[in-house]
C-alpha cells in the first residue's frame, strides 16, 4: 500500500467528516433509545448524557476502512482483528444499553478477544516459552482495553489520551515504513478530532464502554505492532508503554489502590481515579484533562527519544518513569480523595 500526503490529508478530512455526521447521530440515536449516562454516587456530570458517542466513531472508521483499504489486500492477521473489533464493540454498545452483566466483557470477552488474536499471529515474543508468550499477550490486550475504558471517567479524557496516543504511534508507523498502520493511524487522528468537539467539557455525548474498548483495543493492537513485534527483549518494549503511561498509571493507582482498602479492583466502580483526585485538588474538569495531555504527550516524547537513542539511555528513562509513578502512587494515596 503507497500513501502519500496528499492521500493522507483526504483520509484524514473525510475522516473528521464522517464522524460530524456520525456522532450527532449516534447522540440522537441515544436519546431516543434512553441510552443516557445518568448522574450518581460515582459520577462527576450533573444531569443525564448520552453514551453512544463511540458509534459514531465505529461507524466512520468502518466506513473509512471499507473505503480505502481493500478488504482483499488486509494481512490475515488484520482480517482477525477488524472481526475481534467489531465483537468488541458491539459488546461495548449492548452493555451501553444496560442489556449486559457488565462482568461480561471483562471475563469472557476481552480474553476470547485476546485469545483470537493470538490465533491470528498477533504474539508478544518475550521468551522462548509460547505459554509464556501467550499470557503476555493476553494481559497486554485485556490490560490495555480495561485502561481506556476505566480512563473514561471525564469529559475529553480518554478520547484526547488515545489522540495523543495514535498520533505518536503514527509517527513511529511512518518511521518503520507499515503504511496500513499509518492509514489507520489517519483515520482514528481524524474521527478522534472530530469527536473531541462533543466530548470535551461539558460533554454533549460520551463515549460509552463500546467507544472506549473499541479504542483501547486499537491501540493495544498499534502497541504491539511499534514495541513487540520482535522475538527479543529490546529498548522498543519501552515504546508503548512510554506512550501509553497515563492509562496504565491511572488502571495501576485504582487496582491496587482498590486491593489495599479490601475491594475487587473491576467490580468497585468509583472516584478514586487519578483525575478524580486531582479535581480534589481544585483543578477544574477542562484544566485536569490539559493536565493529563500533557503527562501523556511527555511520555511520547520519552519514546521518540528512545526510539534515537541508546538502549541504556532508554531505560534510564523507564526506571526514571517507573520512580516518579511510584512516588505519585504514595502521594495520591494520602491525599484527599472520594472512597467507595
């Protein structure tokens, strides 16, 4: 597949288009179907929002992809993938809906998800053991996908991360030469831009679970691709999770936050997240989101400076990271916060 900038602007634009149209759909859609995040104990918004907002974005990254990647010239592996998306998100859509245990996508469908996957050749090579292989694999895939749906938490917040996110992991696609990845980079950049517009505070429409796991699934895909599509253990391993710092920190804060004080980290729903303790720090909704851009746009900034870089160097900068988060783990533990 040849690409040019040219084509990638046209990709891009009609992207951004398609989810214009798309999302104020889906938003009426929502409405008309009662598919509405209600307020409560354990959100942060004050009267109900609807939460379809990531079909619109399911439906014009679809459409992108039938449009401009031949379904004919996708590698096997990619052909998997789009139906292990689709299975995702439709199963995102129908909990959005309320007509599913929302246990159900953790404990079935993102490891069948992952499992699929595997069976495509969709691998991370960290040993020379292929049950080790495999594990690894599957908790990169369910990891990732719970972290953007546990990130949508505020207006603007998980769907900036991941346009920060895509748009670091185009940069890396165009470097190594995988114009397929770099395309559907394009794509996502363009819908997530668009869809910012409603969902950035005060949010007229939310993601929802079939949005965010949608995402997350994408990106995890995109992380494999540019960081653990070697068989060896090298500095590119630091790639994705440099990039994807924010979602990871935030999963790990709530996860062992949740175990300390005696609850199940993914059936303890809450404001505990980090950008929940930061609002109780007085930082305002849209100025939490700005906060978490920019730690999240410093981690890709570490990864492209890995990617040039030596080895050691880079892994001065994950333990150097690795420091900092746990520091920020103590400190957010013993500053006020809401507790379920």
């Amino acid at each position: 597949m040849k690409v040019s900038f040219f084509n990638f602007l046209l990709i891009f634009l009609l992207a951004f288009l398609f989810t214009s149209i798309s999302v104020p759909f889906a938003g009426r859609l929502a409405n008309r179907l009662d598919i509405l995040d209600q307020p409560g104990k354990n959100k942060i918004h004050l009267h109900p929002i609807p939460r379809l907002g990531g079909l619109g974005i399911f439906l014009s990254v679809m459409l992108m992809i039938l449009l401009f990647i031949p379904i004919w010239d996708l590698p096997r592996e990619m052909v998997w993938f789009m139906g292990s998306s689709i299975l995702l998100a439709i199963t995102g859509f129908i909990d959005d809906a309320g007509k599913l245990h929302s246990q159900v996508k953790f404990l079935l469908v993102m490891p069948l998800v992952s499992v699929l996957l595997i069976h495509s050749g969709m691998i991370i090579h960290i040993s020379n053991y292929p049950l080790i292989n495999y594990i690894t694999t599957i908790v990169w895939f369910v990891g990732i996908i719970c972290s953007f749906n546990l990130i949508d938490n505020m207006d603007g917040l998980c769907s900036g991360i991941a346009l920060i996110a895509i748009s670091f992991f185009l940069f890396f696609f165009t470097l190594t030469r995988q114009p397929l990845f770099a395309v559907l980079s394009v794509v996502l950049i363009g819908s997530l831009l668009s869809f910012l517009r409603y969902n950035f505070y005060p949010a007229k429409i939310f993601l929802g679970d079939g949005g965010a796991m949608f995402l997350g699934l994408f990106i995890a895909m995109m992380g494999l691709r540019i960081g653990f599509s070697g068989f060896s253990f090298s500095k590119d391993y630091l790639i994705p999770i440099f990039v994807l710092f924010v979602p990871i920190f935030d999963t790990t804060l709530v996860t062992f936050s949740r175990i300390r004080r005696g609850l199940i980290p993914f059936m303890s729903p809450g404001k505990d997240h980090l950008s929940h303790r930061l609002l109780y720090l007085g930082f305002t909704q849209s100025q939490v989101a700005i906060i978490l851009y920019g730690i999240a746009f410093t981690g890709g900034l570490l990864a492209v400076l890995s990617f040039y870089l030596s080895a050691i160097i880079a892994y001065i900068f994950g333990i150097f990271l690795g420091i900092i988060g746990f520091i920020a783990y103590f400190w957010l533990e013993n500053i006020p916060f809401e507790r379920q």
